[in-house]
C-alpha cells in the first residue's frame, strides 16, 4: 500500500509553497497600491478561473461569470510557478471593478508573455482603446493612465513571447513604458485618465494570446527606489533578468 499524505501535512505544503513564492514581497511598496494578482494565491490549484482574489486588500477581484471565457490556471510555466493562459478563440479575460477611481496617476506592473498571434490584447485601464500587445508586430499600444493612447514602436530588445516584465506609468505631463526594466517609450504631454470598467486580458476588443503571473498596480508614479523593490521581488521570484531603473524617467 502506498503511503499518503494526511489532510494537515498537504495543507503545510500549500502555505510553504504559497510563502516562498511570496518571498520578498514584503519589501513592495504598500502604498497606493490598487491591485495585486498573483498566480500562486487567490485561484484555484488548476483548471477554469471564475475568480483571482486581488492580494492588495481593497478586494479588486477579477472575475468572469461565463464559464466558456475563463482563463485557465496551468502549472509550472515561469520558474517553476503557475501562470494563468488566455486564448483569444476562446475570448478568455476578466472583469474588474473601477479599480482606479479617483486616481491621479499610476503604475501598472506585469509578467506576461504572448504567443505569436499577430495581434494581441492586455487589458483596459485607460480612457482612450486600451492596450494592444503588440498593435503591430514592433508596437505596445496602452492607454493606462491616459486619455489618449500611447505606443512604443520601435522593435522590442526581448522576445514578448518569453515570459518578462511588462510596465506602463503615467501621471500629470508623464508618461512612460518599460520592459524587464529597460525605458522604450516616454512622454511628457499626459493627460491622466482612467475607465471606470477596466479589463484583464482584453484591450477593449483585442484580446490577450498567452500568459499573465502576476499584476500589480499603484495609484501614482513610483519614485525609482521603489520601483527598484518591485522589480527586484519579480527577477528573484521568476528568474527573470532585469536592468537596474533609471535615476530619471526620461
């Protein structure tokens, strides 16, 4: 007969798992901070996800009521964590409550890959036609913290169908997008604006091909000390190589 685990030592190996996937995140910024998901917690061990529990504490769930457009949670995808997989046939994303009410800025964080399609969402937060990634096969197009919206088109320095990290910020006359830490696009002629319907996986008609782990967004523009906690706790936790931030956002 083979020896099973009881009830108490697998429910022990859950809250292990679950703190050294965390670890670090002690060392993120709190304050201002809107919206955490996290793969690891807040979703079920596998398959359809109805709910991700946001970790922030303000309870900024993301949901999908119809069970044919739920991403699904899949093991072992970046640095032995789980992620959950959105496919566009299937029309999979979230819904959000108006996570960014009243905000005067913000800080969007993601660790993200795409498959190939040509085309591909992210999410809405803006208030212009949400995030495309990529519009075209060299261009990020994203309205988050804006009213109109904004694209880097130059040709990425990382292949966007590897797991990365993914950050758009913008506030009063500022505006910018980074990858695995790397600046690719500024702006200083901003004007802040957020939707009050934000989605995940959807860029407002364009919906997103591939994998989230995790989202973390802040009402406000990081100083780079902080951004610097955030980026840190992301490389160690996904084995993900990130440049130091820069001192200026320009």
């Amino acid at each position: 007969m083979k020896p099973s685990l009881s009830i108490a030592a697998l429910s022990l190996l859950c809250l292990v798992f679950a703190a050294c996937s965390s670890k670090n995140s002690a060392g993120l910024p709190k304050s201002g901070l809107r919206l955490w998901l996290v793969s690891t917690q807040g979703v079920p061990a596998s398959g359809p996800v109805e709910s991700w529990a946001d970790q922030s504490g303000r309870h900024n769930d993301a949901t999908q009521a119809n069970e044919q457009n739920r991403p699904k949670l899949v093991t072992n995808q970046v640095n032995g964590l789980p992620a959950l997989h959105f496919t566009q046939q299937e029309r999979d994303h979230f819904d959000l409550p108006d996570v960014m009410r009243g905000a005067e800025g913000g800080d969007a964080f993601a660790v993200v890959r795409r498959t190939a399609a040509p085309i591909s969402g992210l999410w809405w937060f803006g208030d212009a036609d949400g995030c495309r990634y990529p519009e075209a096969e060299n261009g990020i197009r994203d309205d988050f913290a804006s009213t109109t919206p904004k694209m880097f088109t130059g040709n990425p320095h990382l292949p966007l169908t590897d797991f990365h990290l993914y950050e758009v910020a913008g506030g009063k006359n500022v505006w910018f997008q980074n990858l695995n830490g790397r600046q690719v696009a500024y702006r200083s002629d901003n004007t802040v604006g957020f939707c009050s319907k934000p989605l995940l996986g959807d860029g407002n008609g364009s919906l997103l091909d591939g994998d989230l782990a995790e989202v973390i967004i802040y009402d406000r523009v990081l100083t780079p000390a902080e951004r610097r906690s955030v980026t840190t706790y992301i490389s160690q936790k996904y084995g993900l190589s990130i440049a130091e931030p820069a001192a200026s956002t320009k």
